[in-house]
C-alpha cells in the first residue's frame, strides 16, 4: 500500500467548538509513529532466560516540516514555536486514517488521539528551506471510530 493512504490530521484550532482538521502532509517528508513499548523483565534463580512482559506504550511521532507560509499545519506548529507553548497551550489532537480500509459514505477507519506538541529545532542548513521540527506525544488512549478527509469529520 502507498505511504498516502495513512494519514494523519491535525486540530489547528484546540479549544474551539468545532475542530478545524488539517492534513499533516505539505512540507513533512517522514511521519513515523515510534509505540516505545515500555516492558518489564524478571529473570528467577530458577531461569536461564529472562521473562519480558510488555506493561505499556508511550507513542510519539517526530515530524520536521518545511516553512510553508499560508500552511496551516506549518502556521498552527510556528504559532507554537514562537510562543514557546507548554503545557494545555501546547495540546491539541490527532486523528490517524487508514484509508487503504473500505470507506463507508467516504469515511475510513481512524483513531482520534489526545497529543502535546513538543517544539525541537527551528532553521536548517543555508542551502536548505527553512524546516521546523516537532513531536507528537500521544496522551492516553485513542478513540476509535471513522474520518471523512472530505468533510474533516471524525465520527
């Protein structure tokens, strides 16, 4: 499957009525999202081999993304950066689509996820584009349902 067809919207107006859903895309060259599974592993006097258990995950995405004026996604991360956003200020929330799932009435499955956003690096070489980089930290667990990309309505 394409790379295209997992998407990955963003919430540019936190705290409004209505989230204002924007495609994380123009600019971004990678989005990776890194589960960092968090184990725990015992080993008794009696083992030769350790026993592992998975206890949790702390999933984050780092994203660097090119300085696109009028972006909304690239507006929404500056307007971050130059406030130097921390805490609530700095929260907002994703929705991942799998749009390579057969829609139902043009709406994929998808998982709606509470995020910080977490400023790292602002510039870049003198031969490249200005780039900002970000991450994604996910907060909790994620609502599942469906997204239209048409309509930017998670149901």
């Amino acid at each position: 499957m394409k790379r295209s067809l997992f998407m990955t919207f963003m919430d540019t107006t936190p705290g409004e009525s209505t989230a204002t859903y924007a495609l994380i895309g123009h600019g971004a060259t990678e989005l990776q999202i890194a589960y960092n599974p968090q184990t725990k592993t015992e080993q008794f006097i009696n083992q030769d081999s350790a026993d592992t258990q998975i206890t949790g995950y702390q999933p984050n995405a780092a994203v660097t993304l090119q300085a696109k004026k009028g972006e909304d996604i690239f507006e929404f991360i500056n307007n971050l950066r130059k406030s130097r956003a921390i805490g609530e200020d700095a929260e907002t929330t994703i929705v991942n689509v799998d749009a390579w799932e057969e829609a139902s009435s043009g709406a994929y499955p998808a998982e709606k996820q509470n995020v910080s956003i977490q400023i790292d690096n602002f510039g870049g070489p003198a031969s490249d584009p200005v780039s900002i980089g970000f991450t994604i930290n996910f907060k909790g667990d994620p609502v599942t349902g469906t997204f239209n990309p048409s309509t930017k309505v998670f149901t």
